[in-house]
C-alpha cells in the first residue's frame, strides 16, 4: 500500500479545498517516507517532522473551518486533539521498540490509516460547506 501510495488513492481523499488537499498530500507523502526509513532514530525524525506539519494543517484547516462556519468545528478540533496524542503515543513505543517486533512499515501504515481515515470520516464534512 505505501509504495502504491500515488495520486490514484490519493484521488478518493480529495476534500475539493485545493490547499487542504496539498497539506493532506505533502503529510503523507512524509508518513510514506517513514516505512522507508533504514532505524527506528531517523523514523522517529520522520514522525516529528509529520507532526509538525499535522499540527500547522491543523491550525489552517481548523482556521478553514472556522470562515465556512462548519458547525461541527468544536468536535472536528478535538478529533484533531486526540489524533495528535495518538501520534504522540506512537512516538513514545517507536523510541521504545528495542525488539524490532513491530516494523517500521507498521508504523507508517498505522499512521497513514490514522490520517486517511480521519479525512474519509471527518474532512469530508467541511467539503460539504464549502461555497
Ligand atoms: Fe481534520
Ligand atoms: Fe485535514
């Protein structure tokens, strides 16, 4: 999944909010770049530079949000919350594998689970109030 990971999945998350869309597009594309990290330290580098791009999506779609008047922002903004803390958690056990059970791939593939089924289920509301 992450290697076909291209614009032919990519197509169904479309939000139709062009800048959304590249933010979604670009913190992927870095969750992509995770599984093909060589050890855990430069995956966990990886993770850090996602969420630091999550978190500035975040802000600008929860500013997005708030021009439409989304009516869902007050929930939409915790969902994000809780997302970060998974991420958060997720870094923690990364640093803490020292047995390799779990592989990078599976860290990447969780992670863009987390992000693609959070666009599926909740960006796609927003889309709907657009103009
Ligand atoms: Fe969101
Ligand atoms: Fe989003």
């Amino acid at each position: 999944m992450l290697r076909k990971f291209e614009e032919e999945v990519f197509v169904h998350y479309r939000t139709g909010v062009p800048e959304m869309d590249r933010q979604h597009w670009d913190v992927l594309q870095i969750l992509v770049n995770v599984a093909e990290c060589q050890n855990i330290e430069s995956a966990v580098e990886q993770l850090d530079l996602f969420m630091t791009k999550w978190k500035a999506h975040l802000d600008d779609e929860e500013a997005y949000m708030k021009r439409l008047k989304f009516p869902f922002l007050v929930e939409h903004k915790k969902m994000h919350e809780n997302l970060f803390s998974e991420y958060a958690q997720m870094k923690t056990t990364m640093r803490n594998d020292r047995f390799g059970d779990i592989s990078l791939r599976n860290y990447a593939k969780s992670a863009l689970k987390k992000v693609l089924d959070h666009i599926d289920h909740h960006d796609q509301q927003y889309a709907h109030w657009k103009p």
